[in-house]
C-alpha cells in the first residue's frame, strides 16, 4: 500500500502547486485564442448569433471547448484555492 500522499513535504507541496499555477496560465492563454478564434470565425460568416442555424461549426466546436476549458480552469482555481489554505487540525480532547 503507497501511502507517500499523506507524508508530502512543503517542498513538493509547492511544487504541485506551481504546476497547477502553470496550468491554469497556459488555459487561460488557450481560452483567450480561443475567443479570438471564435471573434473571427462569426466576423468571417457574418454571423454573431448562436441560435442562427447558420451560425459556423467551426464557431459552435470552438465554444463548446472554451465552456469545457472554463470549467477545467474553475475546477484547478479551486484546487489552488484549497491548497493555499491553511489547514485546521481537529484533535480528540
């Protein structure tokens, strides 16, 4: 049984959470592409409406992996979040 999770140092500690800090700035990078690619895409159909049922595929698979990047980016701040934050110990008294 590998228990080496419970017995982290500070060391590794910051090391998992500057790699979660460097995720979450290559999303951010991603996602900001993303929108300029979508800008572009509605600029080039000429349509800028999501319900038009000519609003471009390739606009449409670009949002849907932007909401689906966001969500990643949420759930990594959380983790970030929570690793920041000190931890109470709760002890039997």
């Amino acid at each position: 049984m590998n228990m080496h999770h419970r017995f982290e140092t500070a060391r590794a500690s910051t090391g998992r959470e500057s790699t979660l800090r460097k995720m979450l700035s290559d999303l951010v990078l991603t996602c900001q592409q993303i929108e300029a690619d979508i800008a572009a895409e509605e600029a080039r159909a000429g349509i800028h409406d999501r319900s038009d049922r000519r609003y471009p595929i390739l606009a449409r698979s670009l949002n849907e992996r932007h909401d689906n990047l966001k969500g990643t980016i949420a759930m990594l701040e959380r983790r970030v979040t929570e690793r920041s934050q000190p931890k109470l110990v709760t002890g039997a008294a």
